[in-house]
C-alpha cells in the first residue's frame, strides 16, 4: 500500500488534515467522524474538510487513480468495474436540500449513484486501488419509456458509465503490461462491443445479457447449442452468502465459439452504428447432471482474450468470477463495517466525498485479507500505509502475541505485509498456528479494530 498523498493537490494544512482522516477512518472502522475523532479539536477539523469546497471529489479520486497506477505498473492487472448506489432515506429530515443528493432506484431512495472500476492483480487478486470512480444523482424521474431511451446517443445515456470508465481507466493504466476489462451484464452494450480494442495490451470479458444475431444470422446461443464441446471442469461451491446453490462439487461444462456480433435492429441512432463487431469469443460455463428441482449455473462470457483450449476458457472464467471483490467491497462500505448509509453527516456533497475515502479504506482492508494467499515478497514488501509509531506498537504488541517455540513466533519480515497481518490476525482471535485455517476477513478487521484501540492507549502512555 501506498500512503494518502495530497501534495500539490491542496494547500499545506488540508493535506496534513485528509492524511490523517484517511488514517482514522482506517482506524476506527467506521463512517462516523465522532467515532473516529480523538477530541472535539479533531472531529471538527474533519467535518470541515468534508465541506470543504476546495477539497473536491475530483482531488479524492484523483490522488487514488495516482496511487494505483504507480502500483500496477509493469503488471497485467483485471480492471473490475460496477455500479451501486447509497440510500439515506431514513435520514431525510436531517439532510440539506440540493447537496448532491437525489433519486436513486428504491421506492423510497434519496442518495447518488457511483460506478467504480478498480485494478487487481490478475495471478494473485491483489486489489491496487480505482482507477476511475463516477459519482452522480438523479434529480428528477426522466419519465422517458424504454423505446425512448433506447433512441438515445450512447452519450445521453448513464449506460455510458461502463464505456467512459474504461477509457479513464486506460489512461491511468498505461503502465501497466496488459489491462482486462471485467463487466457484468449491464456492460453488454453494443457500442462498447463494436468498438473493442484489438492489440495485445487490452482485453474484455463481459457476461453477455442479450442473445444477439452473429454476421450468419444466427442467434449466440444457439449457435452455442451447436457447438462441440470443449470439456469439463470440476467447481466447488461454498453454498456461503447468498448463494442458490447447495455446497459441493459439481461439473462444467464449456463450450465457446468465435464469431462477429451483429448490429441491433436499426432504430433510433442505432442504423449509424458499425454493421458488425470483430470477431469475439462467447464461452459459455453450464453445470451438467443438475438434479430435478434445482437451479443450474450457467455464465456466457463475451472476450477478446485469447481463448484457443479448455484451459483458456478455464482463466477467463476464473478472471470473471474475481467480481466477488467489487461487490465485497461495496458490502462493506455501504453497509458492513463501515456503514456509510448510517452517517450523520448533513450534506449530501460531505457524503459523497466520505463515500470516496471509505471505498479507499475498504480496499485497504481487502489488500491485508488478500494478503494471507500471497507468497512473501510476491507483492509489496511492506504497509507504507502505517506511520513509524504504529509500526513502532506492532513490534510491542507482537512480543505480548509470541510464544516460546517457534511455531508460536511472527515467521515474516519486520514490517512485511504478511508480519503486519500475523499480528492483526492474532489480535482477532487467530492461534498462530500455520497449521490451523487462514483467518477470515472478520478476523482481520477485528485485529485491526483491537491494534487501534491498543495503539490509541500506546500513543497516550508514551506522550507523558
């Protein structure tokens, strides 16, 4: 990780004053700045960077993007992009009027939309950080029919978000080896499919929503019917979540073929379109000997990837399947741990600003539990993001979690991201043992949770 940087990005005192928000926020775990403030002095300051005009959501997202594109460098990176959006119903009457607020697609829904697209490492799933976040709101209903917004330029449309996100995120890729766009359903838009690039730096996979028409005037999925198939694999399912699916092993089937992607029946600005895309690949992944009353799980996977065998079908699945980060994430943020829909901040600008720090703190806790399957060395050498100090009470935390024999001692490097996790890991209830399971992503955040209140009575001792 790399630490908050404003430099030449605002004055002197706003960046000293964001660094340790930022820090805080990791800290406490928490959305609200009372919890997270040390003194009256402290919350006050906070709030006041949040309403801040000169501290704009642009500054936010932009130190980010900067962070995480000196991370990716040199590195084939998957660019996961979704959509969400916060709700603050239930604190109406306590938000202003006109802030940046407005309607979201719950009955009841006050609040604003956010498409964010984030770099993670394509071996180990490392997350980096966004490479582009869109934050906006609906003012009014548009009270448009289906057959009118589908007679709209792509550019008029917030289904833009998914093509403009790709190209924000391209521009502060350049330094990476090879970028892979990862989209759900909502990105099967056809044009963003007629305009894929076709070099050996950027790649797509995008769940495919519509049974479009190929240049031979077949339907995709039927001609995926057709089609030999390429092999199976074996899945095992966690049944965990909200999962349909029962825990167990089951089979796969994979089946995929190459083929160009008609235009849409012309209509509405679609007859300027390009008649036809270039030659795409469509995997589809179908669960085979599904028994009688259950439900089969079925992916079609539109790529630009290179897909010539079973196991590069295999990749391109498993690179899809790396969502789960994305949706995590905004779990986290909008809900668990964080809670940003129970803030008690007034403004809706404050919000969204906040909203952009705790995506960035969530991905924090994310890069320490993704931490615990990665080599030593394989990725950053250590937390840049912890101060000299907080290292400082690790060291002395760590001596009171060691036991006598070595299996009981921190096996990592001083300083190393896996010897920080160790520790946090041990504070949150993990035994130690390499032996025992991996500790969860509750355990770690219950650590870190533990560390700060420890390091808060830490700093207190040792400044008498």
């Amino acid at each position: 990780m790399l630490s908050v940087n404003y430099d030449g990005l605002l004055e002197k005192r706003l960046v000293k004053r964001g660094k340790q928000l930022s820090q805080s926020l990791l800290g406490a775990l928490s959305s609200s700045i009372q919890r997270i403030s040390t003194s009256r002095a402290e919350q006050i300051g906070f709030y006041r960077f949040l309403n801040n005009d000169n501290v704009s959501e642009n500054i936010l997202i932009e130190e980010q993007r900067q962070r995480c594109s000196q991370l990716s460098a040199q590195k084939t990176v998957l660019c996961i992009s979704d959509t969400t959006e916060t709700n603050f119903f239930h604190h109406l009457n306590r938000l202003k009027k006109g802030t940046g607020l407005g309607y979201t697609a719950a009955p009841k829904g006050i609040g604003f939309l956010a498409h964010v697209c984030i770099a993670v490492d394509a071996k180990t799933y490392f997350p980096y950080g966004i490479t582009d976040l869109k934050l906006w709101h609906r003012l009014a209903k548009t009270g448009r029919t289906n057959e009118q917004t589908y007679k709209l330029p792509i550019s008029e449309k917030e289904s833009n978000k998914w093509i403009e996100g790709c190209k924000r995120s391209n521009e502060i890729l350049t330094n990476a080896s090879s970028v892979i766009h990862i989209h759900d359903r909502e990105g099967d838009i056809y044009e963003q499919l007629m305009d894929l690039p076709q070099d050996d730096i950027t790649f797509y996979i995008i769940r495919s929503n519509f049974n479009r028409t190929t240049d031979k005037d077949y339907r995709l999925y039927q001609q995926l019917e057709h089609s030999t198939p390429t092999g199976t694999y074996n899945l095992e399912l966690s049944g965990e979540g909200n999962s349909k699916h029962q825990k167990g092993l089951v089979t796969m089937e994979v089946r995929m073929i190459k083929t160009k992607i008609k235009r849409p029946r012309e209509r509405g600005v679609t007859k300027d379109l390009k008649p036809f895309t270039e030659e795409i690949t469509l995997i589809e992944t179908r669960q085979i000997n599904v028994k009688q009353g259950e439900e089969g799980i079925c992916w079609r996977l539109l790529t630009t990837c290179s897909v010539n065998t079973l196991e590069d079908a295999c990749q391109v699945i498993e690179w899809y399947t790396v969502r789960w980060i994305i949706e995590e994430l905004f779990r986290v943020v909008k809900k668990e741990n964080l809670d940003i829909e129970a803030s008690e901040l007034e403004s809706g600008w404050a919000l969204r600003k906040l909203f952009i720090l705790l995506i960035d703190t969530a991905i924090k806790l994310f890069q320490l539990y993704i931490c615990r399957d990665i080599e030593e060395g394989e990725t950053l050498e250590s937390i840049a993001s912890f101060s000299p100090d907080e290292f400082k009470c690790l060291e002395k935390v760590q001596a009171g979690l060691e036991g006598k024999t070595e299996k009981q001692k921190n096996p990592y490097k001083q300083h190393s991201t896996q010897w920080v996790l160790w520790i946090l890991a041990r504070l949150g209830g993990w035994k130690g043992y390499q032996s025992q399971r991996k500790p969860g992503m509750t355990t770690i955040i219950n650590g870190l949770d533990r560390f700060y209140t420890l390091f808060n009575g830490w700093v207190l001792n040792n400044s008498e």
